[in-house]
C-alpha cells in the first residue's frame, strides 16, 4: 500500500524542499520589493505614487498562473531571459521565484501601507522638522513601527505564499504539487496521496503562523 513512498521511486522531500525553497526565496524577494512599492505609495512624489498605485492595482488583480507563465512563455522563451540558470530546471525555478516575487509583493505593500498609516502623523511631522529627509524618516521612524503593527497580516500573505507555490507546477518546476500529480497518475491510492500532500503543507504553513503570531503579540505597537 505504501510502496509508492520509496524515496527512489517518488522523492517526497526533495519535492518539499524545492516547495520550501520557493517559499523562502519568493518571501525574501517580496518582503524587499513590497517595502519599496509601500515606499513609492506614500511617497511625495506624484509619479512615483502612480507608478506604485498602478503596479498594486495591476497585480493584484492579475491571476498568478498568468504571471507565471509569463515568465517562461514571454521573459525566457520569447526573449531569452534566462535568469542566470544554467539548466532548463534551475532557469525555470528562477523564473517561478520571479513571478511568485512580483505577485506577492503587491500584497505585502498593502499590508504594509496599512502599517504606515496607523503611525502617527505628528511623528513623521516632528522628524522632518529635526531635518530629515523623507526617506529618512521612512526608514528610521515609520518602517520600524510600521512593520511591528502588521506581523499577523504579513504571515498571512507568507503563508499564502506558500501555497501559491503549487504553481510553479505549471512551468515544470518539481515542487510538490508537480510530484502530487505524477503519482495520482500513476498509482491507485488517490486519497491518501492527497491526504499525503495536505499534511505536507500543513507542516510547513502551520508553525509559519503559529510563530509569527507569537511574534506580533511580542511587538505589538502599544498606541
């Protein structure tokens, strides 16, 4: 019954631990994009607020399987954008963290907008009158707090993220739920693959939550 998780049949963990890769490296390129794209939204100048507004608006309202093969069908096959990658699998693990990057950016800049306006006016006031630039103040006075007041919203949009990954599946990428399929294919046991694979995810998303809740009730803002 359980022949089908021999590890040399089926790799089960390495397939989880590209998931887990993607997620990381999606995660970190979001976290920076989104912080600048925030940045941008509040900035004082009039384009670079439309710019941000526009991207936001853009993406969120771009389904993510649209951007994902938009970056193999248009970046890397139409105009030859290969990220680096030496192989046809490492290109396309690149572009996957790629889409996943310029998806889930917009949400963590809308989260971390709604941080932003929770600080307090008068504060960004009395720094620039200190002598601060915008940027400055940005990222000494509002960033901090900003960030402190939307852990529980920005492990929201992480763990997301995580599940988002699936698909990568759809440029070949051999994530988990590219193995999931493989072996629905191929064997009987269709539920207890599933239940299989629900476990898996549940094992990487749920302590993702549990300790960036306890991290947000740790630095909570007490306004």
């Amino acid at each position: 019954m359980f022949d089908f998780l021999d590890l040399q049949r089926y790799d089960l963990f390495g397939a989880f631990w590209v998931t887990a890769q993607l997620a990381v490296f999606s995660a970190i390129g979001s976290l920076i994009l989104g912080t600048i794209l925030a940045g941008m939204r509040v900035s004082p100048v009039p384009l670079m607020r439309v710019f941000g507004t526009g991207y936001v608006n853009i993406v969120r309202n771009t389904p993510l399987t649209v951007i994902i093969l938009f970056t193999s069908l248009g970046l890397f096959q139409t105009l030859g954008i290969a990220m680096g990658g030496d192989t046809f699998t490492e290109t396309n693990f690149r572009l996957a963290v790629l889409g996943l990057t310029a998806y889930t950016a917009a949400f963590v800049c809308e989260a971390l907008r709604s941080g932003i306006n929770t600080v307090p006016v008068g504060q960004a006031e009395a720094a620039r009158a200190l002598g601060l630039s915008f940027t400055q103040v940005l990222r000494l006075v509002v960033l901090p707090q900003a960030f402190r007041s939307v852990v529980a919203p920005l492990a929201n949009v992480l763990i997301a993220l995580t599940k988002n990954t699936t698909v990568a599946a759809a440029i070949g990428v051999a994530e988990a739920a590219l193995l999931m399929k493989t072996m629905i294919e191929n064997e009987a046991q269709v539920f207890l693959i599933g239940g299989i694979f629900a476990l898996g995810f549940i094992l990487l998303t749920l302590p993702t939550g549990l300790l960036l809740g306890w991290v947000s009730k740790r630095v909570a803002v007490k306004r």
